[in-house]
C-alpha cells in the first residue's frame, strides 16, 4: 500500500510538470530585453514572442526580429508550440497564424522591420498605413 502511494505521488508530479503553458506569457514593457536584437521591449504595436518546447516565452520588441529568430530556430531543429504578436490597434495578444499583416516604412517599428499585425482584414484595411503599404498575408508567407 505504501509503495502505492508513492507511486501515486510521483505520477502527479510528472502529470504537473508535463503540463506547458502555451499562452501569451506577460511582457515587462521597458524592462524585457528582445530575443535578437537585446533591446528593450518599449512599443506594445510591435511586440511578438514565441513558445519554446520546454515552455519559454521568447519575446521581441519587433516582429521582424522574431522572425529571423525563428528561422534561425527552425534550422537548428527548434519548433515553437505556439506563436504571437500584438494587435496594432489594441494591444491584445493575437495568435500569429490568425494574424493579418500590413508592411509600410510609415510604421516606424523598433528595428526597422515596419510590420503590423492586425485581428482582422477590416482593421488592417481601415489603418491610415494600408494606403501606402502592402498587405503581406498570413504569417506562414513572412516566415519563409
């Protein structure tokens, strides 16, 4: 019975160390450092982060940033359980897949990169930066 227990008590621990948060992990904005660049993560616009394997959230202060971190990732064998950018317009967390794109110098992104994400077509057709910038697709056309 004894042996039972322990037993018991060692599955619930494996059960609870298998479990990875796949959710957007907080930024510290003005505190966190990107993932690539070293910079400060200051503008939420632009913000973006990965989900390592282990559970790591890997953040960015550019969307650009974390996509050449990504490639670089995909070449070592590395693949993010799950990926996110920030809503231009809202701050909000979007799942990068569900993400629309919107490149234009007028953006003014941290490294330079000028891509914004947007929660839907209509709000990235309806940003001031649509007229003289180029819709870029989903996220798996960036990310080649």
């Amino acid at each position: 019975m004894k042996y039972l227990l322990i037993l018991l008590v060692v599955l619930g621990f494996a059960a609870c160390r298998d479990r990875i948060d796949t959710g957007p992990h907080a930024v510290h904005y003005g505190e966190d450092v990107c993932e690539r660049c070293r910079m400060i993560i200051s503008d939420k616009r632009f913000a973006a982060q990965f989900i390592t394997g282990n559970g790591e959230a890997k953040k960015y202060d550019d969307i650009g940033c974390m996509i050449d971190d990504m490639k670089d990732a995909e070449k070592r064998g590395e693949k993010p359980l799950a990926v996110y950018v920030n809503d231009y317009n809202t701050g909000e967390w979007l799942d990068a897949g569900k993400a629309f794109y919107l490149g234009n110098g007028e953006l003014k992104s941290p490294m330079g990169y000028n891509i914004a994400a947007f929660g839907s077509g209509e709000a990235m057709n309806a940003s001031p930066f649509h007229k003289n910038g180029k819709a870029l697709g989903g996220f798996g056309g960036l990310i080649k």
